[in-house]
C-alpha cells in the first residue's frame, strides 16, 4: 500500500485523510493543526462547510489547546 492514498467519491470530490498522533508528533503535529486551523476553510464543499466546519474547528481548536498546556 502507498503512504497515502486518494479515494474518489462517486460525485467526484476527492477525498484526502490522515491519521496521525499530534500528541506524538511534538512541534511537527502543532505545527499541522495550526497550518489545517490557518485555512480559510476545513471543508472544501459549501454543503460540509454548512453542516460541520463550525464544530470541526471547534474540535481542532480544543485539541491544540491541551497540547499546548
């Protein structure tokens, strides 16, 4: 198997994921949660962004702030 992956949706939105242990990863995983949490946007569809960027960046925000504590 590759070290990544792109799956396709059978709408056509492509789809990329990562799984990783921020906690772990020391400055390097902080680093991507702030790089993902600068973005204009989490979700790159209107219809995700409506119904889960709020809580998605409220997820992400939560878990950078215990890791920084």
């Amino acid at each position: 198997m590759p070290p990544w992956t792109s799956l396709r949706l059978p709408w056509g939105a492509p789809i990329w994921a990562t799984q990783f242990h921020p906690e772990k990863s020391g400055t390097y995983g902080l680093e991507v949660l702030r790089r993902f949490l600068d973005r204009d946007h989490v979700y790159s569809t209107p219809t995700a962004r409506d119904r889960w960027e709020h809580r998605a960046r409220a997820n992400l925000t939560a878990e950078l702030a215990t890791l920084t504590d």
